[in-house]
C-alpha cells in the first residue's frame, strides 16, 4: 500500500500538525510512508496556461519537482494532507501545489456536478484522503469551513477524514506535555482504526474535544508570545511564564496566595488564587499562604519535564514556605485533571480494606468464638481473590491469605486460641515492618492515588515518608502482642478486638497528620 503524506506546514518536520501527523502514522504501523515537504519542493504557482490540456495533455509545462508529486498523487493509496490553518485556509505552497494538480483533470465539462467541474484523467476510485491540521484558537469549529469546502470540491464531501485540532500551538510548549501526549494517544488510535476502515465516531468525539478551555487557552496564547501588553518589549519569559501557570489553575473554592520567588533573576510574583479563578501580582503584594523559593531556570526545567519535580524537591532545589497542602494538591489543581488522567491512572487501584479485612474479621471473631472466627477469618481470606478482579491486588495481601488461613487453621486443629492470637498480631507487624524495607513500602501502595498515583513511586520524599509510616504501624503490631497476651489470660478476652482497635485509630490520626508534617518539616529545615 502506498501511503503519501504532503505536508504542508513551511516548517517541514518541525510543524505541530507533524506531530499529530506521525502519532497518526505511528498507530496506523505505516512507518514506510512517503512525506513530502512542499515547502522543500519550491513548487510554482499554476500560470493558468492549459497547455496541460491542449498540447501535452496530463504534463504541466512547468518544469520544477510537481511532475514527480503528481505521480506519486496518482499512485498512492492513502494520502495525508497535513498542514496548519493559515489565515483560514491552507498556507501558499500548499495552494501552489493543489492548483498544479490540473493536469490529473480532463478539459471536458462533467455533468454530474450541479456547479459544473472536470472529471479525473485517472481512476482514482480506490484513493483515500485524510485531512489532518491544527489551528491557534481554542476550537476547530468554524475555522475550518473554507478549508473544507475546497476539499469537499476537490475529493467530495464526506470522502475523506478530518482531524481538526484547535489550540495546535499547544504542542510546541513543554510545560504542556502531559496533556498533548493524551491528545496525540487519541489521534493513535485514529490512526489504527482508519487503517483497519474508518475512525470510530466516538474516537472522533474525542479528538474534536479542546485541550483546555476556551478561558484557559486564550490566557495562555496571549501569554505565550512572550512579549509585555505594554510596548511590545521581550521579557526573561518569567511574567508570562507564571501567567501560563495562573491560567492552568483549577479552582476549588479555596481562596490563597502562592507566592514565586524566583531566585536567580530577582523576580517575585504572586498568583491570588480564588473561588473562580487566578490573577497574577507584580506589585502590591498580599501576605502570601505559600511561597515557593526557586531559581527560575529549576522552575521552568520541572515545568517543562527536563527534572522531576519530586526529586528537585527531595535534593532541596527549591524550598516550600507557608500552608504545604498546596504542594500536596499540585497536580489536582494545576496538573491534568480527573477527566483527563491518563489511561494508566484510570485501572484498578489497591484499597486497604482489602488487606485489613480478613485480619478485623479474624481479631474481632476469634476471641468470642474461636471455631465461628476461624471459619470467619478462612472464608474471608479465600475470598481476597474475587477482590481482586475490583482491586489492584498487593503482595502483601497475597501473603496475608495463607498466614490467616493457617492461623485459623490451628484453632481449628485445637492449638491454644490465646497464643494464636498473640501470634496472629505479631504476624501483622512482621508484615508491616518488613513492608517498610521493600522496594516499594507497604502503605505507599494505598497511598500514591492521592499524590499522582503511579508517579507518586518516583517521589522520594513520598517513598521516605511512606517508609516511616509503615515502619511506625510495624512497630506498634510488634508490640501489641505482649499486652494481648496478657489480657486475653482475663475476663475481658472476648473484648481484646475493641480493645486492640483503640490504639490504630489514634495511630490513623497520626498518619494523617504526618503525611502532610513531614513533607512541610523536610522543605522548612532546608
């Protein structure tokens, strides 16, 4: 098959469309396609002489590189009009080349056309068409009507695809990554389903959809230019920077004050954050809620995905200053949003009640009735594994259903149910401090889907955190067994389940306390 891509953009391979175009091409597997740069062709302008059609029928007299286009035109089995919207329609070479496209024409009047036209020298009946462009306004629709009435006359109205993409200057801004590459997964899977027939209606649905909305777009298009409202001077790139960043915030009904202190350049905005929206300070300052100190050029790197921004955090690149729930929610209010997670954040997650279950029943059951808990405690062990077609299993939920199931096990078998269930303590704390000095600590696992779920894993401040929390719930189960020992050998051993809960509740509250101390303590000690 032969596929032929023209683009049009004077940029060549450096366009934006060309990035959709090639993720386009990447999820159709046509990696042998043919790309034509026109603007590398230096392709003439149509003199309108029509001696293609009187004395060298189907050959232009202009002698530059469009005979050769023209064939490939002619043989291709797919071709990919990629180009940017220019002035609401195509850019000049383009035309050029779409005009000298008139040798593949007949002279003879076509009567199957109610405004007249001229049929195909060539049977092209088995040719397919695809127009793929971006544009600078927040939306595709409406922008596209010159292009696509052309097209329609050209190729027939509703025989060839579109994808239309509005905010196309958004995939040039790095800072911007994470939500183009959701965008170009889409035009992948446009890709792949156009190769196998057509582009589903629903992936169509998806691609027509703005990147962001029209007020955030727009705030960060004018900002983007990098040049002052003013007098057109060209700045550090800081102001418009932190406009940008204003821009991306999603309000949730909290009112601060996030103050950038740029270190290197000795420059200091604030960003008043509201109920419905952000404003960027250049003076008059407010007393801020944060305050983030940075050299800029460690700001922009992390902005741009160059260093993570977990780790410039953990090595102290930046400091935090003032309430530090604001770095805690970073990506909730200025990341990708919920709707626009990436697939991999939209899986099965861990839940901790999966682990704890069968534990809570084996604990709570055991001492008022030792055969009915263990029956409890191996049913609800066995039972993990249809947990799991909802949950994402952990390993150490695999390892607590053997350990309960022969726990309850040896009660059953008549061992001594006050030993067991000393033990059965003294084996939950083994798991948890053991979890505490793996790869990947125990309670990081429940917790990353709070902080950026599978990113949270490359965030050593969340790792170390998590290390010492799960160290902590280890310790305080290693420990439990001396004084359930104890008070099961009295009256109140039917009690040691409530009584045993009293100490992790306190212990929930500590966690959650810690969890937003200590990444807070780490940046102020810096």
């Amino acid at each position: 098959m032969n596929i032929l891509v023209i683009n049009g953009s004077p940029k060549c391979g450096n366009s934006n469309t060309m990035r959709l175009t090639n993720a386009f091409l990447d999820g159709a597997g046509w990696s042998d396609a043919e790309i034509i740069n026109v603007s590398d062709e230096g392709v003439k302008g149509c003199t309108g002489c029509y001696i293609c059609w009187t004395k060298t029928p189907g050959k232009c007299v202009i002698n530059d590189g469009m005979s050769s286009i023209l064939d490939k035109l002619i043989t291709a089995d797919v071709v990919i009009w990629s180009f940017p919207l220019y002035y609401f329609s195509i850019p000049g070479n383009l035309k050029n080349l779409i005009d000298r496209q008139l040798p593949t024409n007949l002279p003879f009047m076509t009567t199957n056309n109610e405004s007249g036209g001229h049929p195909s020298r060539y049977d092209l009946s088995r040719q397919r068409h695809i127009m793929i462009s971006t544009c600078g306004f927040w939306t595709a629709e409406g922008n596209y009507d010159a292009v696509e009435a052309m097209f329609d006359r050209c190729y027939g109205a509703g025989n060839y695809s579109t994808i239309l993409c509005g905010q196309g200057e958004l995939f040039r801004v790095p800072e911007l990554r994470n939500r183009t590459d959701e965008y170009l997964k889409i035009v992948r899977r446009a890709g792949a389903e156009f190769a196998a027939g057509n582009i589903r209606m629903e992936t169509g649905i998806e691609l027509s959809k703005p990147l962001y909305p029209r007020d955030v777009f727009e705030k960060m298009a004018d900002a983007s230019w990098n040049i002052t409202e003013k007098d057109g001077v060209t700045s550090d790139g800081s102001l418009n920077f932190t406009t940008q960043m204003a821009a991306l915030y999603r309000p949730d009904g909290v009112e601060r004050v996030l103050e950038l202190c740029f270190t290197d350049i000795q420059k200091t905005y604030q960003i008043l954050l509201t109920g419905s929206g952000s404003e960027v300070i250049t003076d008059g300052f407010r007393r801020y809620t944060t305050k983030i100190e940075t050299p800029f050029s460690v700001w922009s790197s992390i902005a741009k995905g160059e260093i993570s921004g977990q780790t410039a955090y953990f090595q102290r690149r930046f400091k935090v200053l003032g309430d530090f729930d604001l770095m805690l929610r970073w990506d909730e209010l200025f990341g990708v949003s919920v709707s626009e997670r990436p697939a991999d954040e939209k899986r099965k997650r861990p839940n901790m009640l999966v682990l704890l279950v069968p534990w809570i029943i084996f604990w709570v059951i055991v001492p008022i009735d030792p055969t009915a808990g263990s029956a409890a405690g191996i049913m609800a062990a066995a039972s993990l594994p249809l947990l799991w077609l909802v949950f994402r299993p952990v390993v150490f939920e695999q390892i607590t259903v053997p350990v309960v199931i022969g726990l309850s096990a040896a009660i059953l078998l008549g061992t001594d149910v006050r030993f067991i269930v000393s033990a059965s303590y003294l084996a939950f704390g083994l798991i948890w401090f053991t979890g505490a000095f793996t790869r990947t600590p125990l309670s990081a696992y429940y917790s990353a889907a709070k902080y950026g779920g599978g990113r949270a894993f490359d965030n050593p401040l969340f790792m170390r955190t998590n290390r010492i929390l799960t160290a902590a719930w280890g310790i305080l189960y290693l420990v439990t067994p001396a004084w359930t020992y104890v008070i099961m050998g009295t009256e109140m051993s039917a009690y040691i389940g409530l009584i045993n809960s009293v100490c992790p509740l306190i212990m929930g509250v500590f966690t959650v306390w810690f969890q937003k101390w200590y990444p807070a303590q780490w940046s102020r000690s810096g």
